[in-house]
C-alpha cells in the first residue's frame, strides 16, 4: 500500500507542477482562459497529492491486518514485589520495549482502522496498530487504591489517522469504521502469549 500512495503522491504532484508551468506560460502570452483552465487543473492535482500525502503520515505505525495477523509476543515475569511484572514486547523488525507494571493482569489495547471498498481498490486495506500496554487489577478498589501504570506503544506522527477520523464525521465516505480493541490476561507466572489481530479484536494466546 506504501509504494502505491507515494506513487499517487508523486505523481499528482508532477502533474500539479505541469499545469502550474502552463498556467504561467499562458499568462505570459496573456491567453486568460487557458490560464484559468490550467491552474484548475493545477490546483485539483495538488490538492490530490496533498491528501495522498496527509493519508501516509496520518497512517504512519500502521499495519496492513489480514485475516488473523500475529501483531506481536509478550513475555511477562513476575517480581518479589506482590502484583508487579515485568513485560517485555517484541514486535517485528523494532527493537523489544521493556516495562515494569503493576496489577494482577497485562492490558494490550490497539487502534483498528477499515477502509472503504472503493479505497481498498488502490490499496489501503483494514490497518491496525499497537496503543497502550499496562497493568490491570482485578479488585476494582485496587484500581483505585494502588499504583496504575500504562505506556504508550503507538508511534508519535504529525497527523493520526485514528483520531482525526473520531473527530471528524465528513471523512465516512472514506474510512468504513474505526474503533479499539483490548485484551488482558493473567501476569501471575513467567509465561509467554502471542498478541493476535483479527478483524475482530485483539486477543492473546499462550504461546507453545
């Protein structure tokens, strides 16, 4: 999908800067209309790249989900400390993130975007990407009462996806649905699960 924005990218660009050239030549030989019609033209390609462009830094940290998609392993070690672990994720080709939580439980939550069918067409397919990683009680006066700790796992960009389509309802036509999904499980032993994404949530399995 990747290789397939920057193309449209790069090419509304290139055709934006060609009707900008004519436009000028056509000032130039003072021929008004044409002028007119190519800086139409000019202006429509740039706003084209221009959106292509937003997408690709909006979308940055995303990950193309097909079917079930293993996202990521989790190993978790408790400490001599009562409810605290330590949680250590390992996601593809980024380096393993270590924290030290606090809880009875390890929370995963994730951000899931679905696009619409004509924008899958070009490419853009269900997208998915890891957001926070914390520990959870199980007590609820715990929660209230003891140490919370939560982490962000997401990468920081200019422009997100997710949240910009939450905040605007104009952009419908364009992502199909966008929503988050969460998944805990047991941190009371060294153990080991596979974070996995379907298009119907997170969950987490114990790996073999």
């Amino acid at each position: 999908m990747k290789a397939i924005l920057i193309g449209i990218t790069l090419s509304g660009a290139l055709i934006a800067l060609v009707f900008a050239r004519l436009c000028f030549g056509c000032l130039k030989k003072k021929r008004r209309f044409a002028a007119l019609r190519h800086g139409f033209f000019g202006l429509l390609f740039t706003c084209v790249a221009a959106l292509f462009g937003l997408v690709q830094v909006s979308t940055l940290g995303y990950r193309a989900l097909v079917h079930e998609t293993k996202v990521a392993r989790l190993e978790i070690k408790p400490r001599a400390a009562a409810q605290q672990f330590e949680a250590t994720i390992y996601v593809d080709d980024q380096p393993p993130q270590v924290f030290l939580l606090a809880g009875d439980e390890v929370y995963v939550d994730a951000h899931i975007l679905k696009w619409k069918s004509w924008a899958n067409l070009i490419g853009m397919h269900t997208m998915y990407e890891l957001d926070r990683i914390g520990g959870r009680y199980r007590n609820l006066n715990d929660e209230f009462e003891k140490p919370r700790t939560l982490y962000h796992l997401s990468q920081k960009k200019p422009v997100n996806a997710f949240i910009v389509r939450q905040r605007y309802a104009s952009l419908a036509p364009v992502v199909d649905a966008q929503y988050g999904s969460a998944s805990f499980v047991p941190a009371e032993k060294t153990v080991t699960y596979d974070l996995m994404l379907s298009t119907s949530g997170l969950l987490m399995r114990e790996a073999p």
